[in-house]
C-alpha cells in the first residue's frame, strides 16, 4: 500500500507491517522515513537489527541466509536492505521475491531503502510481493510552492514557531536542499529559546545561502513562469559547475515539447490528450505548469526562442560571439516571461515582447 512519508507515522502506529519500501532520492525525508521504521520496530519490542549494503559484488543469497537464521536473542529482528542508487537486476529482483515468500511465515520485519522507483519497477514480481506484505512510501522533493509550508511546519518538530514568510525565505535561501534546511532550523533551536516564533529579519540574519539546484528546478520555474527564481537558479547552476550544454539541453527540450502540445492543439486535441501523446508522457502533477506556458508563449514565440537555443548551441561549440551564460540566462529568463539582460546586438534577430 502507497503511503507518503508524512502519513508514515501514523500508519505505523495502526500496524506495524512486514515490510516497507522506502524509496526515493530526497535524502532528509528519506532518512527520516527509515527512522520512524526503526522507532517503530523498536516500539514493537524487536531489538535486533542487521544491515545489508549492497554494493555491485553484493551477493543476494546472503539476505536469504539471513532470514533464515534464527536469533539466539529474539523471535524477530528488522532486516535492513540499503540499495542506495544501486540497481537490484535479476538476482536482487529473484531474491526479494523470494523474501517476500518467506514473509508468510516470518516474525521479522524488512526495510528497504532505495532510489526512486519508476512505474515499471512498481509493476514487478518481487515489488507486487513485498507491497501486499507492507508499505510503499515514496520520497518526493518538496514542491516550490508548498516549501514554506511545509519548513514552517518542520520548525515546529524544533520547538520553534515561524512566521510564513520566514519559512519561504528560509526555503528560497536552501531550496533544493532541505538537509540544509534542516540544519538551520536545528542551529536556530539552539540560539532561540523554545517556543520563540520567528520573523523575516530572523531568518535573514541567522541563515546563510545554501540553495541547490538542478536543470529540472529550472524548467519547472520557466513553465510556470516564475523570472526571479528562474535567474537566482541559473546563476546558481553556474557557480555549482554544472556543464552549459546540460542547462541547454533542458531548456530545449521543453521548448519542443511546448511546440509539440501547440501542434496537437492546433489540430483540435485536448490538452489531457496532447500531454499523453508526449514523449516522456507529461503525468497530471505537472501539467498545470504546461498550461501556463502554453498560454503564455506562441507557437512563434516558441521558434524564436528555439533559435536562441541554436545560436547558444553555436556558442558552446565556439561558433557563436553569444556569451553563453549571460545568453542561457536570457533564454530561460524569456520562456518564464521575464526580461534579459543582454543587449538585442548581442543576438541576430529580435524577439518581441508582443510575440
């Protein structure tokens, strides 16, 4: 059964279940997933805890040799699998399946911690096993828009109140980075006494920049046409290092597919039918931002700011007298609605605002 890593708690108290997938690459929520697991195993009298890290020489037999050894200490103990990024590939995908074979007539209880797992690995033998045994919880990154929200509510679990504009700017100074979020809020508990509500010029004082970004955080802020976040995250990407012709090349491809959602609407689509016909198929959460965009930009507005891309494409190969950064900068800033910052002589042709 599905669970999200807020409801967690909760459906543990109910039942403690045989199993739980934790899986996701948001590492705060991740680790606090699996540690109300343990809290919970621990709650339930099982004391005993064994580890396996898999690694790519990791052998599979030895989690069943695991689950068969009885414990001279308890009755039961928590199996703990750690995946990390690490593909389970036939062995793992045939030893869990038999796990969950062995569940039937097990007292322990088994965590896996893993990395996000897509729709066809939720279809497979050894997860359709394990989930009719237990729980589900994938980690998702906290949304832009309910990041204030949701820091607000963290700093409650610190013994401390903040105002909601607070919390947004605690999330605007670490978004992307809730690990480091968290550890604000934490050296935050120890300057202000508990229960001290927390305002703007708090926030502003006691907590440095420490966002972190990537290509996706910046085509989610073109789509949903958000320029100042898009030029802090541009500016961001390039003091992190990441490699111009990556942010490029996640730029272009919402460029094409925005042309392509036009080209089926043109044609008398839905717009529910447009985003299925996609490639990746756009899924139901992130459809709204497609709409903003589409409304937004025009199918000629779209082909001009495919030739930006072109001529930022000519830059990277050197081709070109664009300044790359300041040009991807522009680019993205256009698609959200924004204004650039580089002189019209700088480019070739002329975008209009009124394009």
């Amino acid at each position: 059964m599905k669970v999200f890593a807020d409801q967690l708690p909760a459906a543990l108290a109910k039942k403690l279940p045989k199993a739980v997938i934790v899986a996701g690459d948001e590492p705060l929520q991740h680790r606090d997933a699996c540690d109300t697991v343990r809290a919970a195993a621990r709650q339930a009298g099982i004391e005993e805890r064994e580890v396996l890290d898999v690694d790519a020489n990791f052998a599979w037999g030895r989690l069943l040799e695991a689950a068969s050894n009885l414990s001279l200490f308890a009755t039961s103990k928590l199996m703990e699998v750690r995946l990390g990024t690490h593909k389970l590939g036939q062995e793992g995908s045939k030893a869990l399946a038999q796990y969950a074979e062995m569940l039937e007539t097990s007292d322990d209880i088994l965590l896996i911690s893993m990395g996000k797992l897509d729709g066809k690995q939720q279809k497979s033998a050894w997860f359709k096993a394990l989930d009719k045994h237990g729980l589900f919880v994938p980690v998702w990154p906290v949304d832009n828009a309910r990041l204030g929200y949701w820091l607000r509510d963290r700093a409650a679990l610190h013994g401390l109140q903040i105002d909601l504009e607070a919390a947004r700017l605690l999330g605007e100074r670490t978004e992307g980075n809730l690990l480091a979020a968290d550890q604000e809020l934490q050296k935050l508990s120890l300057i202000h006494p508990q229960g001290m509500r927390l305002n703007v010029e708090s926030i502003a004082q006691g907590v440095e920049d420490s966002s972190r970004f990537d290509v996706f955080n910046l085509a989610d802020a073109c789509l949903k046409g958000e320029p100042s976040r898009v030029s802090r995250i541009v500016q961001g990407l390039r003091s992190e290092g990441v490699e111009a012709p990556i942010v490029l090349w996640a730029l272009s491809r919402e460029l094409r597919t925005l042309l392509s959602l036009h080209q089926h609407l043109d044609q008398g689509q839905s717009f529910e039918h447009a985003c299925k016909t996609q490639k990746p198929m756009i899924f139901d959460k992130r459809r709204p931002a497609y709409q903003k965009a589409i409304k937004r930009l025009s199918m000629k507005r779209l082909h001009k700011l495919l030739l930006m891309a072109q001529r930022l494409d000519l830059a990277i190969k050197g081709a070109s007298a664009v300044p790359l950064w300041a040009g991807l900068h522009d680019l993205a800033m256009t698609m959200a609605g924004g204004k650039g910052i580089l002189a019209e002589t700088a480019w070739t042709y002329r975008i209009s605002a009124n394009n």
